[in-house]
C-alpha cells in the first residue's frame, strides 16, 4: 500500500519544481489521515527537498548546521556533570527533555540511527542490521548524548526504572555503542541479583569495544560477575587481564578483595588467557573490529585522507601496540605538521 501510494505520487511530477511543490503540499493534506501517514508525509517532503533550487538547499544546510537547542542544553549541563553536580545537571535536563517534542522516532519503513563513525556502522551492519530503510540524525541533533546523558544522571541519583528508559533510548539510535551499553550493565547490577542481564550486556559491550578503556570495564565487570559466582580464580585472571587495557585502581582493590579470601591472584597473563578461554570469553579486541579498522584506516591513507587514516590508525595502534602501525602514524603526522 505505502510503496503504490509513493510510486503513484512519483509519476505524478515534472519538469517544472514550482508546480511539483505545490502538488506534492496537496499530497501531504491528501494523506494526513491515512494510516501510513507518518511514513507518507516524510516521503514527500524528500521528494520537496528535490524541488530546492541550490540555493534554496545551500540555505537549508547552513541552517541546519547552527547549533540547536539540544546542543545548548548538553553544553549547559556538562560542567555540573564533570564537577559531579549531578543534581543540577539532573534538573537542567529535566525542564528540557520534559518540553521535547518527539524526534527522529521510527516508524513502519524507517528506523533512525546515529554513528560515532564508520566502524560502528560497519560492526552494525555486521551483527544486527537495519529491519527498515535507515535514517541517519544529524550531527547537529545529539539526541542519542541527550539521552545517555539523563540515563547517566537518573542512574547516578539512583532512579534506575527511568535511567533503564533513557539510556534504552539511547541505545536504540546506537545499537552497538559500547559506552551505553556499559551504563546499562550498572543498573542491572544493582536491580538484578542473578546478573544475567548484566552479563549480558557487558559481553555484547566487549564484542563491539574498540577504546582500550570500554574493554578493561568489560573485564572488570565481568571479573565482579565472577566474584558473585564463587569463581575467584576466573575473576583473579579477568582483573588481572583488564590491567593490559588500564591501569585502574578498581582492578587492583578487586584483586585485593580476592587474596583476602585465600585466591592466588599472581598469574602469568597465558594463565589468565587460558582462565578466559575455559569461559568462552573474548580475548581482546574483536577481531571483526581489528580487521575493520584496518581496512578504513588503509582506505583513507590511500585517499590522502590523512586525518581520518591518522584517527583509526591511532584506534588500532591502542589495540594492538603494533610497530607498524606506530610507524605509519608517525608518516602521517609529518605530513599533516608540514
């Protein structure tokens, strides 16, 4: 039904753009009540954008690209969130989602998305797909940071059945986003006492994990897993391991936690690889992801895109500690500075 509906719609236009806006207006009244309304109207209006004259689209683009009132909020509320003022930051935020009209929402042909950069696309791609036609939000309209950022601060003043809805909400736009995933993994840590959903949302966290940081927090907080199932000696070696990423003083006082109770906690980082093996846990970086940063990283580098080749050569030097790529990130760096 929609897609006859839009094809006849289609059929319908000109040469002359003046007359195709004005016909396709009508289209709009025509079908504001029709039950594929939303997805309708949407489609004609990019059939509309196709109607803009360049300047007309020019002017639309700069527009566009002004900072919008999410982005004011978000910069108002990150100091009180960094000087861990979490309940003024709480209450900024508040007053303004509360007063937000719905954006971006999907719909029954398309699904709204945003990705930090093509990585995360392409490990998305990969592991969960598109259902429906994919939208991307602009860069100009941070929902998905709006909404990890109330989820952080209705976690953090421990309102976790709204935390759970926001960052649910944030995760949707970004299905593979390791940081909100990580934030989920807290709430059920504290709601679950089985930690079943916290385990599993910390393991598809690591999955996708491509910052040093987000994979050592994959370990320790399934080392903590560990630790609630009486498995000290897999918990020592998932700690332990987690050090290979970050240097955390969590790490160590969990491993502290773990000598008082009788556990030898120093082992060789083969014995704690083997500890993760026997638990069909993900030893390091995924391999998907490895061999997808390569492949951008090379394709920008053969572009001359140096900025973007310098920025996932830099992601997969933190990974992997190769020379080489050490090497080519210094090359570039050099072209870059002259």
């Amino acid at each position: 039904m929609y897609d006859e509906i839009i094809n006849e719609i289609k059929s319908n236009l000109g040469e002359n753009s003046e007359l195709n806006r004005r016909y396709l207006s009508s289209q709009i009244e025509k079908y504001k009540d029709h039950p594929y309304n939303e997805e309708i109207i949407k489609e004609i209006s990019r059939m509309m954008w196709d109607c803009l004259s360049e300047d007309e689209k020019e002017e639309f683009i700069r527009i566009s690209e002004e900072e919008t009132p999410i982005i004011d909020i978000l910069e108002e509320s990150f100091p009180y969130i960094e000087n861990g003022e979490y309940e003024t930051a709480l209450s900024i935020l508040e007053s303004f989602i509360n007063t937000l009209p719905p954006m971006f929402e999907d719909d029954k042909v398309s699904e709204y998305h945003y990705f930090t950069n093509p990585l995360e696309e392409e490990i998305f791609n990969r592991y969960i797909g598109a259902k429906k036609e994919v939208r991307y939000i602009p860069n100009n309209q941070p929902l998905i940071d709006l909404y990890y950022a109330y989820g952080f601060l209705l976690l953090e003043t421990n309102n976790l059945k709204e935390s759970e809805v926001y960052l649910k909400k944030a995760l949707k736009i970004n299905p593979v986003s390791s940081r909100i995933l990580l934030e989920l993994s807290e709430i059920y840590k504290i709601k679950t006492p089985s930690f079943n959903k916290f385990f599993m949302y910390t393991t598809e966290a690591l999955e996708y994990a491509y910052y040093p940081q987000d994979i050592a927090r994959c370990y320790r907080n399934l080392g903590h897993f560990y630790i609630e199932e009486n498995e000290l000696e897999t918990a020592a070696g998932l700690f332990n391991y987690s050090m290979k990423y970050e240097l955390s003083p969590l790490a160590y006082k969990e491993l502290q936690y773990i000598k008082s109770k009788g556990q030898n906690i120093d082992l060789t980082r083969d014995e704690c690889v083997s500890l993760l093996k026997n638990k069909n846990i993900q030893v390091d970086a995924n391999p998907f992801v490895i061999k997808t940063l390569n492949e951008l990283a090379n394709k920008y580098d053969s572009e001359h895109a140096f900025n973007q080749a310098l920025y996932f050569y830099e992601l997969l030097f933190d990974l992997t500690n190769d020379k080489n790529i050490l090497e080519k990130i210094n090359n570039i760096q050099k072209i870059i500075k002259y």
